[in-house]
C-alpha cells in the first residue's frame, strides 16, 4: 500500500499511531523495543507507521492494551489523545505460549476440535501473559475483508473463552454457525455477509488481539 493512497481516515489513523511511537521514543525506548513489546517484527512496526501497511483492528487493540492509550482515539480519533503509559509496556513479557491455530472459529476446547489440524505457534509478550490465564485460548488465522480496513486476511487474532467479558469483536453463534461479529452501536454485525443485525446469538468467543508468531 502506497502512502499517498491512503484515505483520509486512515492517514490521520497512522498519523496518530506515528504519535504513540514518537513519545515513547523521546522517553527512550527505540522502535525495535517497541515492536518487541507488541510481538511484531520491527518491520512491520515500522511499515504500519510509514503507512506501508493498514492498522488493523487487532494490532490496534494490542498497542491499546500493552500502552494504555485509547482504543477509540488511536482508530478513530475519538476522545482525547492518549499519552502512552511507558511503564505499563510489557516488553519482557513471559516466556512462549504454544496455541493451536484454526482458520476457523471453534467453541469449546480447541485441542479436540475437528476442525483443528495440528498447526501451531508459539506466541511471547503480551499475547502469551493473556493466554496463560485464559481458557481455551487459540489463534484464528482470519480470512477474509470486513470492508473497513481493520481487518485483513492472514491476520492472526488471539481468541480465548469469553467468561465475563465482551469487546468489540466476539466470537458468536447463530443458528448453530460460529463467526466473527462486530459490535455497532450496541448492535453485533457479521463481519461478512448481509448486514443486518444479528439477532438471537451466543457469544462463544472473545477476540484479545493479533499475534505474530512463526508456526511451527
């Protein structure tokens, strides 16, 4: 992706991200401690913020969580700007987790899937202190568009048990079909297909973020 054919929103989406990353790098971490802590390659990092690459949804939500900032202002420049919490920064995060990966969304325990073939990676960091102390965690290798730029097929999402939580994207049921919804306004879209809301769901799953690791 060439920066000059970004749309207005995602330039002002990587402008932003190009602000997180500068302050933390006039406090003194570099960008490759930087991408450490957010389980990426430097490269990735650095293409994401010299708009090479889109911000997806999940990367997005990983800076969120492992710096603090808002969610909302990093993807939609709502609320206040977000002043990176350096000392939050997990960069030396616990050693490796090892989740199955699944290209498709399961419920239950993803070891005795049958749609489970055996792949596998091992994850660090942030995604690896999430897994650890979560139920039935596995990595769903996305394929697809949601027609807003957040998310892209090969993305890796970490998913775990939703116990009491929600975020914005869930993993849901609907007519005995598992998928990946979106929520709107208070309203959950599938994030393909007819765009209606969906109604009389179960919420099976719950998205934490992307991964990047090698598979093994």
């Amino acid at each position: 992706m060439e920066k000059s054919k970004l749309s207005p929103e995602l330039q002002a989406r990587h402008e932003r991200l190009a602000q997180v990353i500068g302050r933390l790098t006039e406090r003194g971490q570099t960008q490759r401690q930087i991408a450490s802590s957010l389980n990426v390659p430097a490269q990735y990092l650095s293409d994401v913020k010299n708009g090479q690459r889109t911000i997806t949804e999940p990367f997005a939500r990983r800076i969120a969580d492992v710096y603090k900032v808002s969610f909302s202002w990093l993807m939609d420049g709502e609320g206040q700007e977000s002043i990176p919490q350096f000392s939050a920064a997990p960069g030396t995060t616990t050693s490796g987790v090892t989740l199955p990966v699944l290209t498709l969304p399961v419920e239950g325990d993803p070891a005795v899937s049958p749609d489970w073939d055996g792949s596998q990676i091992i994850v660090a960091g942030a995604a690896a202190a999430i897994a650890s102390s979560a139920k039935w965690p596995y990595v769903l290798r996305y394929d697809g568009d949601d027609g807003k730029g957040r998310l892209e097929t090969g993305d890796l999402l970490l998913v775990t048990e939703t116990g009491d939580n929600q975020g914005e994207l869930m993993i849901v049921k609907v007519r005995g079909s598992l998928r990946i919804a979106r929520n709107v306004d208070g309203d959950w879209h599938s994030l393909q297909g007819r765009q209606r809301p969906l109604t009389n769901l179960d919420f099976v799953g719950l998205v934490r973020g992307m991964v990047w690791a090698p598979f093994r």
